[in-house]
C-alpha cells in the first residue's frame, strides 16, 4: 500500500511520527505502520507531499478499502485532528469485478 500525505499546518513537522494503515473504517485493523522520522514542510504545498508505504498481502480479489491515520500514536498536539484520516482502494483481479452497465 501506497499513500501520499501533506501537512496542512503552517509549521514543518520535525518529530517523528507514526503513520498506520488499517482494513476497517474503526481503525481497529492495523496492517502496519510506518514510523517517520524525516521532516514534512508545512503549508499543504503538492511539492510537499511525502509518501509512506506498507507491504499488504492480500489472498481474495475485488474491491478492498484502506484507512491511513498520521500521528496513530497521538504524540503531536495539534489544534486540527480531523484531517489526520485518509482513505484508499486496492482492486484485486479486476477482470473478475463486475461493474453495471448503463445504456441510454
């Protein structure tokens, strides 16, 4: 797994920070983490943006969804918390995922 991530404070993050993947929307599934400990610029500039990555081995095709947390261990006081959630999708097989077909 593969994500891209942005600080959108005004600050560069110099502390290292944990980031963590999950299968499930809770957060309660953890497929790894990854603890980073190189600076993230602030400002939520594209030329900002730093990617981190897990190894996740999946065995059943189709459409799989995944929760990435920055800062999963809570060490970073910050005044927005919201954003520290992301998601994404990994398709497996995709000859085998059906999707509806719409004629007019």
């Amino acid at each position: 797994l593969e994500k891209s991530i942005l600080n959108t404070g005004n600050l560069d993050q110099m502390t290292p920070v944990n980031i963590s993947f999950y299968a499930d929307s809770g957060l309660t599934q953890l497929i790894g983490t990854v603890s980073w400990e190189t600076l993230i610029r602030g400002c939520g500039l594209p030329n900002f943006e730093t990617t981190v990555s897990v190894p996740w081995e999946l065995t059943t095709s189709g459409v799989h969804r995944f929760w990435v947390k920055v800062d999963s261990a809570g060490t970073i006081s910050e005044s927005n918390e919201n954003d520290n959630v992301s998601q994404g999708v990994v398709i497996i097989d995709p000859y085998n995922v059906y999707a509806p077909l719409l004629q007019r």
